[in-house]
C-alpha cells in the first residue's frame, strides 16, 4: 500500500472510526482500525476506506485519497487516532512494507507495527432502507431523548433508546427509572415498512446522530429487526450496531393524564438559578422548588453544610406547593427542552412531573416530554 492523503480529511474519519472500538478489546485485532485503499487507477474519487468494527458496533467511511499502490492494512485505532490528530497540517504520506505501516507527514515520521488482516473480521452489510429522516431534527431528537438512558449494564433494557418506527411518525423513548424522555416527530418511511419497536444502545446512537446528523442532510435508516441489526448513513459516513435483545418498560402508562399545577418557567433564568443553589447540595441531594401566585423559591442545602436561596417570576397556576428534585436530572431536563422557556406541570410532591417546551405564543410545544419523579422531602 501506498497512498496520498489530507491530513484534517485523514484525522476526523479516524477519530470518528475509533471513537467506536472497545477500550479493552477481548483479542487485539477488534481494536485496530481498517485502512482499505482502492485500485490505483488513477481516476478521480479514489478514495481510501476507513472501517472499525467489534461485533457490536461497526463505522465506515470514505477520505479521498491519491493511491499508488492499493492494499488493505490493519494498525492500533486509539494510536493511530492519537498520531493523526497531532500530525503538522501537511499532505500525508501513508506506505506499507511487510508488517510495519510508516506514516510521512512534514518533518514528522512514524513506523507502526500491523496486525493480521486475515484475522479481522468481516464488516456487516447495511441493512434493508426503511426511511430517511432530516438529519438536524434526528440530530436533536437524539440528544434530547438520549440524555434520560440509563448507564448501568446490569440493566441492559434501560441503557438503550427505544425505536417506535411507524408511518409518517417516529418515536424515541429512553428511562433512567428516575426520569424518561420522549420525542416524536414526523420523517419519511419506506412504502414498504410495517410498523415495529426496536431497542438500540443510547451511546452508540448519541454518537451516530451527532455526526451523521447535520442542517440540510438526510440520514438514512436501516433496518434488520429479526437479525438484530440496525443501520445509519449520511454525510459520507455509515455505522451499524448490534440492537439490545430486552424488554423496554412499559412507559405509556406512567405518563400523567392531568396536572393541578403548572408553571411556565424562562430557561436560562431557571438553569443559572439551580447551579447557583446546587453549589451548597451535597452530591445526590434535593434541589426544592417552592412555587406560590407568580413566583418560584428555589432552595438547597440546610444547616449543616450551609444553605442558598433564589427566588424567580414565572407564571403559575395551581395551590402553593413546595416539590424536590435531584438537580443534575433537573437541569439535563430543563436543557433538553430547547427553547426559551419551559413548562412544568405535575398533580402532587410525590407524583412525577412534566417538562415541556413552549412555543412562541406561549403554548406547550408538542413532540417533546421530559418526565421527572420527585425527591421525598423531608419530613
């Protein structure tokens, strides 16, 4: 193999590529990055192919590239990624001579040893089309919703994004048990799909729609439900990952029908007003809302470990009542939501509660909930 290539073209797909390859790999192949460089033709669009993949998750993508010699070659990911990144911003020169790959770059010069290539695995194919969705409001969606999953392995049904993929509408769902986000919004289907549920890993899905998503792109989906394997493409890049074989809980009856209280509440006012009294909360302790006729008092802390208070307007409809909440899981929803202002709503202390954004008229914006419980006040 011998190539010519863009370092900052080189550097992202790389990083991109790595950012998907296990910390501990189980065998050291899994964790090294494929470099696939085409027949060296000569014509435009030669492009050297830049793939990981350990069973779970696979990334592909495509950086043009000058070939001399075509070949395949197989080097450490997080090296490879750490040397590009630092690489002078000049042409690369990429060579392969027997088993050591040299990496030419200005005055900077690196051998690398590879691995087998015949012992890496063979990258999955993408599945079946079942639609595409804008990529900027897939992009949102995602981070929205994905931010409420859980994080622990020993529950595997709640560390993924619940997939509810219909005609003409799209749904995503993840809980932590403590909260759950919800975004629906519309996109393109297949003619050919029927309408199911899938359960994918929040991480590797948070990873992909942040990349793959974008103003003006249309992000790909693909799907092979019986084979466990969902797929995305977009922006020149595609991945694919294994999905969660669990059962999601059964959200949809958790979802208040009614509220007795509500408050629409300006977002930057609210977030800089939880930092500022979280500061004497120990960590995993409440965050008090008490909420009266057009104002909030926010409070923290109590005597032994010092105590803040801030009070704010908003508009509020309902009886006095004074209601707790964790502070991160609180300000995670309030950031969610995306615009300036936000709706609270809830029934009682020790019932969940709802945020929503609002519209420019001041309505509750639909397609996005974010569903938080209560902390248990003292006394």
């Amino acid at each position: 193999m011998k190539i010519r290539v863009e370092r900052d073209g080189l550097a992202d797909a790389v990083a991109w590529v790595a950012r998907s390859l296990p910390s501990r790999p189980p065998v050291p192949v899994l964790g090294g990055v494929l470099l696939d460089a085409g027949s060296p033709d000569g014509a435009p669009g030669d492009s050297l192919t830049v793939s990981g993949f350990d069973y779970e998750v696979s990334a592909t993508v495509g950086v043009p590239a000058t070939i001399a010699d075509g070949g395949k070659t197989l080097v450490s990911g997080r090296l490879l990624a750490d040397i590009t990144k630092a690489l002078p911003n000049h042409p690369v020169e990429i060579s392969v001579d027997g088993s050591r790959m040299t990496i030419t770059c200005g005055s900077a010069k690196f051998s690398l040893p590879t691995m087998p290539v015949e012992d890496y695995p063979a990258l999955p194919n993408m599945p079946q089309l079942a639609g595409e969705l804008a990529g900027e409001v897939f992009s949102e969606a995602v981070a929205q919703v994905a931010v409420a999953a859980g994080k622990d392995d020993t529950l595997p049904m709640l560390t993924g994004v619940r997939l509810e993929i219909g005609e003409g509408k799209f749904t995503l769902v993840a809980t932590d048990r403590f909260r759950l986000a919800m975004r629906e919004f519309a996109w393109e289907p297949n003619e050919t799909l029927s309408e199911t549920a899938v359960l994918v890993p929040a991480r590797t899905l948070a990873d992909a729609a942040k990349t793959l998503g974008g103003s003006g792109n249309k992000v790909e989906l693909s799907l092979a439900a019986n084979d466990g394997l969902l797929g995305l493409s977009g922006n020149g890049r595609r991945t694919t990952t294994r999905l969660l074989d669990a059962d999601f809980p059964k959200y949809r009856q958790l979802l208040p029908s009614e509220h007795s209280a509500a408050a629409i509440i300006e977002v930057d006012s609210l977030v800089q007003a939880i930092k500022r009294v979280s500061l004497v909360a120990e960590r995993g302790t409440q965050v008090r809302l008490e909420f009266v006729d057009g104002g909030l008092r926010l409070s923290a802390g109590g005597d032994d470990e010092g105590s803040a208070e801030e009070e704010l307007p908003v508009e509020y409809t309902g009886e006095p009542v004074t209601i707790a909440f964790n502070p991160t899981y609180l300000l995670e929803g309030v950031h969610a939501v995306r615009t300036a202002k936000a709706h609270l709503s809830f029934t009682t202390p020790s019932r969940p509660a709802l945020l929503k954004p609002v519209d420019d008229e001041g309505g509750v914006a639909p397609g996005y909930l974010y569903l938080l419980m209560p902390v248990r006040l003292p006394g």
